[in-house]
C-alpha cells in the first residue's frame, strides 16, 4: 500500500470516527422531542422552534465553512473535522448561560402568575375562573404553558388532571410548590389560600435571587474557561500560521491519527471546564404525575405514587 493510498484510508477512517463522536454528542446534549397529545405544541412554542432550526442551520453552515477552510490551508483532513467540531459546540460551551437565565426568567414568571392567582382569588373567584382571567395577562416565560392549561379546562378537562399536566411541562421545582397547592385546593377546598400563594411567591422570589448570587459567582469561572480556550486555539493557530514545519509530523496516517487523539483529549478538557462553569438544572421536588389524590386512614392527605422523587 503506497503513502497517498494510506494517508487516504486513515484520513477517512479519522473522519468516520470523529463524525461518530459528534453525531454521539449531539445526541446526548439535545434529545428529540417526542409530541404527544398531553403537551400539544403552542404558536408561540412552534416559533421558537423555527428560529432554532434556522440559529443551527446557521451554525451548521459557518462550522462546515470552518472545516473546509482549515482543510484547504493544512490538507488535513482530521483537522478540518476538529475545526468544524469546534466552531459548532465551543459557542455553547464558553457562551453566556442561556439555560440558566431561562430558569430564572421562568422563576420569576411563576412567582408573578401566582401574586395574580391570589389577587383575583381575593375578589371571590374561583380557583377555575382566576386561571382562565391570568392566562392573557401571565408572563412571557410561561404564558405559552399557562395558555394551554386555559385552553383545556375550556374543552372541559378537569382542573387537577389539567395542573399535573402543567407541571410537567413547566419542569421546574418552584412550579411544583405552587400547583400542589393549586391540586390540593381544587380536589380538597384547601382554606386560606390566597395567604398560601402569597408565601409561595415570596419563595419563589428568593429562590431567583439565590440563583443569580449563584450565577454571579460562576461568571468569573466562566471568564477564566473562556482565557483558556482561547489561549489554546490562539497559540494552535499561530503554530499552524507561523511554523509549519513543526507540524509536518502530522501530514502523516500516523500523524493524523496522533492529531485525531489529541484533538479529543482537548475537546474532553473543555467539555469538563464548560460543565465547571454551567450551572446545572434543579431536580424536582414534588411528583405530580400521580392520577388522584387518597387519604390515609388518618385523614391525611398523600399523593398515590409518593409525594416525593428521589
């Protein structure tokens, strides 16, 4: 086998590994939605889903351009797949915390829509007829979830079946607080509960407070993560730039492979720093998918699949 012929073969065995690897990936961090008719998609949510599509069509296409430059300048092929890798995820990993600003946006939002709830409870309403008045005027973070929880109690679903459903797709352990006391008022006339939902968003507020401190304090570890990468990318592209001939060891099979394993141990160590600097999401507090409410012989009342998760 000549030289040519096993550079080739190598450098394609490279590639189908490294496109494994993002494939694998991109797996892991973004699962496909599963539709199904318990949580109906909204306009608002299909919207957003557009504009994602086209934002990563977008970074699809600016991460291929990448590869086929670094490509044509080095004729690697390996350190076109690593350039493409690192333009498509280095953005989301050294970025700014979206996930943890949508968290807290939702936060707050839960806390507003419940003052709103115990407001019009205070005028004498009913517990149906105050969700059915907040849904137009409920926050932007939540309004697509609380719209669609109005729009089935008008189809007739009953209220509690409606709030667990709610819960789930509000996934957030402050949600949970506040539509177990709206599941236990609606199935037991539970008393004082606008005094409930009151203190419920006073914790809610505190809990965002607590989570910006927090975010606050991972701002510098994530400056520091953002140094280090783009220490590390600035001295390889100088190296690449300026000194080719240091680098000829890789024109060969062998070499790229080496190139391919340590493009990996890189992509590992920032995957690490990014996950330092990442705040992670809050585990639930509270199991609200049990289908009814019991009562021990005591009189007290318990979900039916346990009220909490482990």
């Amino acid at each position: 086998m000549s030289l040519d012929t096993t550079t080739i073969f190598a450098a394609a065995l490279g590639l189908g590994a490294a496109a494994g690897v993002l494939l694998v990936v991109a797996a892991w961090r973004r699962p496909a939605a599963v539709s199904s008719p318990s949580r109906p998609r909204t306009w608002a949510r299909a919207a957003r889903g557009q504009a994602g599509d086209r934002r990563a069509l977008l970074r699809l296409v600016v991460a291929v351009g990448a590869g086929v430059l670094t490509g044509a300048v080095t004729g690697w092929i390996v350190g076109a797949v690593l350039a493409a890798a690192a333009v498509w995820f280095l953005p989301r990993m050294v970025g700014p915390d979206r996930a943890h600003r949508r968290r807290v946006a939702r936060i707050e939002a839960i806390a507003s829509w419940t003052e709103m709830l115990r407001d019009v409870l205070s005028a004498a309403a009913g517990l149906e007829q105050a969700i059915l008045a907040t849904a137009p005027l409920a926050p932007a973070a939540i309004r697509g979830e609380v719209a669609t929880l109005a729009a089935r109690l008008e189809s007739g679903q009953r209220l509690p079946p409606a709030l667990r459903t709610l819960a789930r797709e509000l996934d957030d352990p402050t949600a949970d607080l506040v539509l177990a006391a709206l599941v236990l008022a609606a199935e037991h006339q539970a008393r004082q509960l606008g005094d409930l939902l009151g203190s419920l968003a006073t914790t809610a507020r505190g809990q965002a407070a607590m989570r910006m401190r927090v975010e606050t304090g991972r701002a510098r570890t994530r400056t520091s993560v953002r140094v280090i990468v783009a220490t590390t990318l600035a001295f390889a592209a100088g190296v690449v730039l300026f000194n080719r001939a240091y680098l000829d060891v890789y024109n060969t099979a062998t070499g790229q492979l080496v190139l391919l394993g340590i493009g990996g141990l890189f992509a590992g160590g920032f995957a690490w720093l990014a996950r330092i600097a990442t705040s992670g999401g809050q585990p639930r507090v509270l199991a609200l998918d049990a289908p009814d409410l019991t009562r021990t012989p005591d009189g007290d009342a318990v979900t039916a699949g346990g009220g909490e998760r482990s």
